[in-house]
C-alpha cells in the first residue's frame, strides 16, 4: 500500500510565527531586567507628552505668547510632579505621628473590633491585636516600606535626568522623520501613528484627571462629614491611585472605611464612608467616565486587567500607573499594520481599533479618507 505523502506545512507562516514568538519573549525579558533603566524612561515619556499637551492647551485656550507657552507647560507640569512626590510623603509622615500619638487607644479599639467580629461569626475565642502583632514581622515590613521611600525619591531624580535630555531632543525631532521617512505619504503614515498614540494617551489623562477630581471633591466633603482625620491625605491618594485600573477603586473605597474603624468608637462612620464612596465610584465608572471617554479608551476590560497583571510584574507601582496608557499606545500602533490589525481588534473594546471608522451599508469596514500606501 503506497505511503501518503506528509502534509506539506506553510513553513514560512510557522518561521514567522515562531520567529514573532521568540521576538514576544526576548522582549518581555529585556524589559524586565533592564526595569530599572526602562522605568524611569517611561515615566519621562509620559511627562513629555503631557508637557505637549499642556502646552497646546495653553496656546489654544489663553493669552500666553506661544513662545512661552512650551516653558510654562514645562514648569506646570514639573512643579506638580514634585508637590504629589511632596504631598505624599508629608502626608504619610503626618498620618504616622498623628498614629503615633494615639497608640494607646488603637490597640483597645483593634481588640473591640475584633471581638464584635467574633460574635457576629459566632466565634468565641479570638486573639488579642498584640498576639496579632507578634506573628508579624513589623522590622521587615518598615525595612521595605523605607527602601520603598528611597526608591521613589532616586526615580524621580532619573525621570527629572531623562525628561531634560528628551526635551533637549525634541528640537531634532521632525529632522530624524524626514530623514527616517523620505516620502512624504511614508512620513505622514509615521506622523499619523504618533497622532494617534498621542491623542490616546492625552484623552486617557485628560479622563482620568477631571473624574478624579469629581470623585476626590465629593469623598473629601464625605470624609469632613463624618470627621475622619487626614481627609485631605487621602483625597490625595484617592486621586493618585484612581490612575491604576480596577486596584485604584477598590482601595479608594475599602481605605478610608477600615481607618474609620480605628479612629471611632462606633461603627456608623465607617459604614457611611463604605456606602457613600462606594456610591460615588459606582456614579463615576459606570455613568460619568463612559461619557467622558468616548473612544479615547476603547480597550477591552480583560485587555486593561492583563495590561495591569503583566506590567504590574514587570515594573511594578509604577507600571500599574502606565499599564492603561502602554495598551492604549500598544492598540494605537497595532491598528496602523494590516499584518497586526487583527490584534488591535482584540484589544479594543467593540472591534474598532480606529477611532474615525464607520460602517458602510454592506457592513464591510472601511477607514475614513484612509492614507494611501499603507504599510503591511
């Protein structure tokens, strides 16, 4: 009986996937072992083109000479880096003397707490705060969160070093495209992706900054309410980490809450700080910042909590900060390259990667006045 002969494979689709694979991992490895030179770099890249965007808001919505308007977007932008670096560690230092000073009272209330606990789940015998603290480590925990302290301080000194350098290298910029891209239909493909990623980050700020500010202006009248100490540390946290997907929510409305509970004597405090923020992030995710958004942010939800695990391994805090606008950049470039389009539709959140798309009358997709010669 003859033999068959073998199915013959498409050996340069395999080579190519293979090779895009090995590619995928390299680079996933570089980036973590070079984090400590990426990260900083990132963070620079990230400045800068809110520096842009400050600076074309200034020149289109005030009266500063435009000649002035790149220093003053520069100063603003720098000069709020540095006040949240500031914000944050006074307002932590502060937190912990006000701690300090009432430590005779925490233990006690730790213990009530934990004793109501008990009797809610039925539970009899339950241990004592101080029988809690001996199975802690407390000198490694303070160890880590002064190494912590330390590295935030070095990085921005690194992120200051990148962004003047960055910034010094703009003013070559659109010769480096010129010479990079020859053509004029290349160079205005090039330019229409950098566009893009730019527009998508900046809409993703400019979303995440004035929800932000709605939420911290209505917890922060919650919190004076109820007279929770340090309201205007954590209005300030509540800002910052409302920037980290999906973990920013959870700790802006679970925080304040369990401090309520050490602080007061009664339990009603904390249930309304539960309740009402809970409210207001429920208000602002799911009616204000799909308004807002539009198709600034048309990512899919699995793609934003994967961008937020992997980045979060990779980088840490700081690429928990970075992860959303890393996937929007990501789906932005993706969607230029008809060889990579089909992954920039399975980032997107309704399968259109472009922000100008519509559907044509036979259903079929097809850009708006799309750029000639696209590139594969």
């Amino acid at each position: 009986m003859p033999m068959k002969a073998p199915i013959s494979l498409p050996t340069s689709s395999v080579a190519r996937n293979a090779l895009v694979t090995i590619a995928v991992v390299a680079t996933g490895a570089a980036v973590y072992w070079l984090r400590d030179i990426l990260t900083p770099l990132a963070m620079a890249i990230f400045l800068l083109i809110m520096i842009d965007g400050v600076k074309r808001f200034i020149e289109a919505r005030t009266r500063v000479p435009q000649r002035f308007a790149g220093a003053a977007a520069l100063i603003l932008v720098v000069l709020l880096f540095f006040a949240s670096i500031g914000i944050i560690v006074n307002g932590a230092a502060g937190f912990f003397d006000e701690a300090t000073g009432v430590t005779s009272r925490i233990g006690p209330r730790i213990d009530q707490i934990l004793i109501d606990g008990g009797r809610v789940l039925g539970i009899d015998t339950v241990p004592t705060a101080a029988e809690l603290m001996t199975q802690l480590d407390v000198r490694s925990y303070v160890a880590s969160a002064a190494l912590q302290a330390q590295g935030v301080l070095t990085g921005a000194f690194f992120v200051m070093i990148y962004l003047a350098f960055l910034l010094a290298s703009q003013s070559g910029f659109r010769r480096k495209i010129i010479g990079m891209f020859p053509d004029r239909t290349a160079r205005g493909e090039a330019l229409e992706v950098f566009q893009r990623v730019r527009g998508g980050v900046e809409g993703y700020l400019w979303v995440q900054t004035v929800t932000g500010a709605m939420i911290c202006a209505a917890a922060w009248l919650l919190m004076r309410a109820v007279g929770l100490q340090n309201a205007e540390f954590w209005t300030f946290v509540i800002f910052i980490i409302g920037f980290i997907p999906v973990l920013g929510g959870a700790v802006a409305g679970l925080a304040p809450p369990l401090f309520a509970l050490v602080q007061f004597e009664t339990y009603w405090q904390a249930a309304v700080l539960l309740i009402g923020l809970q409210i207001i992030l429920f208000i602002s995710g799911n009616l204000i910042q799909p308004r807002m958004q539009g198709d600034n942010q048309n990512i899919d939800p699995v793609v934003v909590l994967l961008a937020l695990a992997f980045w979060g391994k990779v980088w840490g805090v700081v690429g928990m900060f970075l992860s959303t606008p890393l996937a929007v950049m990501a789906m932005a470039i993706l969607a230029e390259f008809k060889g990579s389009r089909w992954m920039a539709i399975l980032l997107s959140g309704d399968g259109e990667p472009y922000a100008d798309e519509e559907t044509p009358p036979t259903g079929s997709r097809r850009r708006v006045n799309p750029p000639q010669g696209k590139a594969d």
